[in-house]
C-alpha cells in the first residue's frame, strides 16, 4: 500500500531542470533508500516533498491527499517529519528543549508558545520517552551547541519524531559519522520503522543503504535511473557508470 506517491515531478530553477519527471512510491513500512551522485536532484526532491519549493510539474499524494502546494508547517501536521544534511538544532537550548520545541510546533508555530504551553508533565514525559527512544538520556540536559555531530543527529531525529510523522524523510543521516555510530544510527532506523513509521532515506554511504533498504531509487542528473532491490541497483550498468565506473558493492562504499 503507497504511503507516498510522487508522480511526474519535476523542478526548474532559472530554466535550469533539477528534477525530471520522477516518478516512484513509498509503501507503509518500509526503508525506501534514495541514492545518487552528487547533484541529482536528490535533496531538490526531499525539498519538493516538504514543501520548502514549489514544483514545475508533476504531483505529490500522501496518504491519498495531493500536497502539492501547501506549505511546510502543513505538510508536517499531516505527518511528515524531516532531517536535513545540514543539522539545525537550536544549539543554545538543551537536548529536551529542542524536543520540546518541536512537540510544541504541532499546535503553536510560534516559538516562545511552543516552549511556554508546553511544560506540562505529562508533556515532558511524553518527551522523555522521545529521548529515550533516540538514545539521549545522557544528554537531556546538555546544551545542543556542545554535542558531537553523531548524537545532534540523534537530537534531529527525535525532534522529528516529535512531529508524530507517519513518514520520515532522512537527508544523509550517517554523513560524517563514524563506523560504529553509523551502525547505531541504523538499528535506530529500523526500530523507527519497526514502531509504525516509513522511511524515506537519502544516503551516500552504501553500506548503509544496501543494509537497510529492500527498495532503491536511483536518480541522476535530475532523472530516475533504476529502481529496485540492493541486488539489482549494485548491478545495474547505468547506475554504475553514474557513479563514474566505481564499484557499489558495500565493501567498496562511496563516502
């Protein structure tokens, strides 16, 4: 069953195409990976989804209901939760406040509103079990601006989390972390998956993406090129000479 049905969608940016006529769906409870070499289109695409850009063309249906058009506060309430590459927590606030904040932005877009009605206990118990789902005990009273890069991506996730998302879209979680934190980082996506949530992941790392995905989408120069399991993607001839003849066996992973 289609969860998310993108359809056709396409983005231009000053004639400049982007994203050509992609088209693919994403099936309640499953890790659908999204990979390609830099440039194709694949955070254009995250972006396209959430909201942050209006698209050229095509369609966008979540849950049977076009998107297309609404903004981004919009399409998080009908439960849609992102990351970016690029972390962006509130550094000056602890682990539990950026939780908080988020919690609170289901109700009150408004900042100070999303901290201020929301000191409830029953609130902040219904955060802390946001940080211990995520692994953060140990740092719910830690300003975010201190944290290593690993554990604010752990802080994004479960700020997203916080969102109560039927569908969570992942842009590079594992990007500058370290084997074993990779390894952590997966195990928290699949119990994310495993509690009810869909993933849609975008990951450079193929390690991760062959190990978590049973679905890949591979787009390049704006255009889907291939779509299947781990087995076929790794074989196919297009996808290998997107990626400049480099092997896409997990072994030989690019960074």
């Amino acid at each position: 069953m289609a969860l998310l049905e993108i359809d056709g969608l396409s983005k231009e940016f000053d004639g400049l195409r982007a994203l050509d006529q992609v088209s693919f769906a994403t099936e309640v409870g499953e890790i659908l990976g999204v990979i390609g070499p830099n440039g194709a289109g694949k955070t254009t695409l995250f972006n396209l989804i959430s909201g942050i850009y209006p698209a050229t063309a095509g369609e966008v249906v979540f849950q049977g209901r076009s998107i297309l058009g609404m903004k981004s506060h919009q399409i998080s309430r009908l439960g849609i939760g992102r990351t970016f590459q690029i972390v962006r927590p509130f550094q000056n606030l602890d682990v539990e406040m950026n939780i908080l904040v988020a919690y609170g932005h289901r109700f009150y877009p408004d900042l100070w509103n999303s901290m201020g009605h929301f000191r409830k206990n029953e609130i902040l118990k219904e955060v802390q079990g946001y940080i211990e789902r995520t692994g953060l005990q140990s740092y719910r009273k830690q300003l975010t601006k201190n944290l290593p890069l690993g554990i604010k991506k752990r802080v994004e996730i479960a700020r997203a989390l916080a969102l109560k998302p039927r569908l969570l879209l992942l842009d590079e979680p594992s990007g500058g972390l370290r084997f074993e934190e990779s390894g952590q980082l997966m195990d928290l996506i699949r119990t994310v998956r495993d509690q009810g949530i869909s993933v849609l992941l975008i990951e450079h790392n193929m390690q991760v993406v062959m190990d978590l995905c049973k679905r890949i989408v591979v787009l390049d120069h704006g255009s889907k090129i291939a779509e299947g399991s781990p087995e076929a993607i790794r074989s196919n001839p297009q996808v290998i000479e997107a990626y400049l003849g480099k092997s896409l066996r997990p072994e030989e992973e690019e960074g």
